[in-house]
C-alpha cells in the first residue's frame, strides 16, 4: 500500500469513528444514526456475560452455549421508553417507539453479583442466580452517558461517565463514595493497581487517584485525548492517545519514560507478554515494542484499523482488524498468522475462554473462533 493509499484509509477510519461517535457527543436525537455500543465478554464460573445489542445483560451458559436463565423473558433489559426520544428501529423517526440503550463497557462480575453500566447514564447491579436486578445507581433520574466500563476492587466500583466525571460506588449497595472531576468526558475504562486507580480523559491527561477518597495522586499530559483504558505492568502504565503516541508512564510519580510514535491513533489498550508490549493502531498496524525502552523489535500491516483490544491465549496474542479479519502472533517467534475472516465490523474487546475467542458482532450474537486452530465455530445467539 502506497502513501497515498494509506493516507485515504486513514481518513476513511477517522470517517468511521467520527459516525460511531456521533451518537456519543450529542444528547439529541440524530436521525438515522444512534450508539450501537460495543460491549465485550467477562467469563466467570462457565458463564458468559456481555451487555448485547438490544440494550440486556445477557448470560451464556457456555458448557451448552444455552441463556442463563433459560426463559429470556427473565432477563433484564436495559432499555427505557422514549429515553433520547427516538426510535431504535428508525421507523418511527424521533419521539416514537422504545429505546434500547446501547452498552459500550464490558460486565464485571464480583461475588454474587454482575454489573453493568449503559448509555442511559445509569449503573445497574443484577443478582447471578436469576439477574434480578440489585440495585440501580443513580435511583432518580440519569447521569450522562456512560462509554467508560466498570472496573471493581475491595468491595468498590469505579467508572468514568461522559459528565467528565470519574464516581466510586459501594459494589454492596450502590451508594456513591466519591467523585472525581476532570477537565473534559471520559470514554475509557479504569485500571485499578493496589491502591492506585489510573484513567485517561478527553482533556489530554491520565490521572492517578487515590482509590480511597479520589484524591489526586499526579496527572500525565499528552498532546491528544486518551479513551484507551490504561495498561499497568511491572510499575509502569501504557496508555494509548489521540496525538498518535503509545506513552510508557512511572506509575509512581507520572514522569515519562518513553513515548512511541504510531501512524495513527492508538484506541485499544495494547497487551503486554514477556516484558513485550503488542499495540494495535488505527492505522491498521500493529506495533511490538520492548516495555522497558519503547524500541520497535517488529511491526506488521493489518491492512485495516485495529480499535479492539487484543486477547493472550496461551502464548500468542491475538488481533481482531475492523473489518474482521483475525491475526495470531507467536510471542516466541514475533510470526503473525490469518486464523480466520469473520466477515464483519469489530469494535468491541476480544474475549477468551479454555482456548476459543469470542467476539460480540453487530449482528447479535457471538463469533467463535479456535485460537490455535483457526476454526469458526457456528454463532452464539444472543438475542432476547
């Protein structure tokens, strides 16, 4: 691919993220266009759970790939009638119609219960056994749209919402602990490391806070925005920005131990093996750099925009492109191989459980992949 032909690719992925987005910023009503979110998996006792395109928790009973519980009636829409005052279905243009709520985060799971938070701007906490729900936070009204997943620890929950605002819950009740401003919203997922929490904003800057009371610890700033959830490692926190650069930061003072240049916005939170960082990018590469100095050891062309986040199975890690195509790349050897082509946008996180990737697609159900083999196995249906 020449320079040219790069440079259109480029700005036909900032078209499409542009036109995702759209349905983010705005809290109107854009006709013909809506959030679809995006929501990866979280495997926890053999279950599945994912936030899925009709705006419900949805659990997969994986060992008979069946829902849990097995009478869909029973599972726990996320959906609110008239919310942004527009029609999912576009038949009935504005103010008509149910709204299903899109769900960009990934659940959580932590003791007998799952959360999960949604565009609607509320949290919602769903007993396992039944997902009946817990409780919902706020319990009046609605904060502004939540992109930002979940993250928990030590019986807290921390999520960073579109009010530009990062808010610790009570995991047990919802009551909200503490709440943290920054200077612009916040799309990207919390990292939590011992008694730090890490967060990038749309104001250029990471943060460190206290995962006590929110207090701030230090602040990083970039040149771009950062929605990248952060990756700590060994002391050190990797965040992706919109400036183009994959930043390696001191998780103890937020000084700077080096900066890489990519040929396009870094969105997914990179992997990291064996003191290897494996970056995807926008620019439809993927960049495999050594964590203590940001040295380039290889780089490969995907061919298109990279914004999932990768899996590790076993010992290769494991690409998705947009357009669907999936890549193994051997930590041992840094050789890349096309395992499979799904055939469809993917923009959430990949997931991976006992050796099989599963992938959320717009079409409503769960792609299947053999990490070591390369064989599709038939959808999961996630559908109500």
């Amino acid at each position: 691919m020449n320079l040219k032909d790069k440079t259109r690719v480029g700005l036909l992925v900032l078209l499409v993220i542009a036109i995702l987005a759209i349905g983010l910023v705005g809290s109107g009503c854009v006709r013909g266009l809506a959030p679809i979110g995006w929501s990866g998996g979280t495997v926890s006792s053999g279950t599945l759970y994912v936030g899925s395109n009709e705006g419900r928790l949805v659990a997969i009973n994986l060992a008979d790939e069946s829902q849990k519980p097995k009478t869909s009636d029973q599972l726990i829409p996320i959906t609110q009638p008239g919310l942004f005052g527009c029609s999912p279905t576009g038949g009935g243009g504005c103010g008509a119609g149910t709204q299903r709520v899109a769900i960009y985060g990934t659940p959580v799971v932590a003791g007998d219960l799952v959360y999960i938070a949604g565009y609607n701007g509320k949290i919602y906490a769903y007993n396992i056994s039944n997902l009946a729900v817990r409780w919902v936070y706020p319990r009046e009204g609605n904060l502004q749209p939540f992109v930002s997943g979940l993250v928990e620890a030590d019986g807290k929950l921390f999520i960073g919402c579109s009010d530009s605002r990062v808010y610790a819950l009570d995991s047990t009740t919802g009551d909200k602990l503490w709440e943290f401003a920054t200077g612009e919203k916040i799309w990207g997922t919390p990292a939590i490391d011992g008694d730090t929490l890490y967060i990038g904003s749309f104001d250029k800057k990471l943060y460190a806070l206290n995962v006590a009371d929110g207090k701030k610890k230090w602040e990083f700033v970039t040149e771009g925005a950062i929605i990248s959830t952060p990756l700590v490692n060994s002391g050190t926190i990797y965040i992706g920005s919109f400036d183009r650069n994959l930043y390696a930061v001191n998780a103890i003072d937020g000084k700077l131990k080096w900066k890489f240049m990519g040929g396009n916005w870094f969105w997914a939170e990179p992997a990291v093996f064996n003191d290897i960082i494996y970056a995807g990018s926008l620019d439809g590469s993927v960049y495999v750099l050594k964590a203590d100095s940001g040295e380039k050891i290889k780089s490969f062309d995907l061919k298109s925009a990279v914004s999932s986040q990768p899996v590790i199975v076993d010992s290769s890690v494991i690409f998705a492109t947009r357009q669907g195509v999936i890549y193994s790349i051997a930590t041992g050897s840094q050789d890349i191989k096309q395992i499979a082509d799904i055939k469809t946008d993917v923009d959430g996180p990949l997931t991976a459980y006992e050796g099989i990737v599963y992938i959320h697609t717009q079409q409503l159900e769960l792609q299947r992949i053999n990490a070591a083999s390369g064989t599709l196995y038939s959808p999961v249906s996630l559908k109500g």
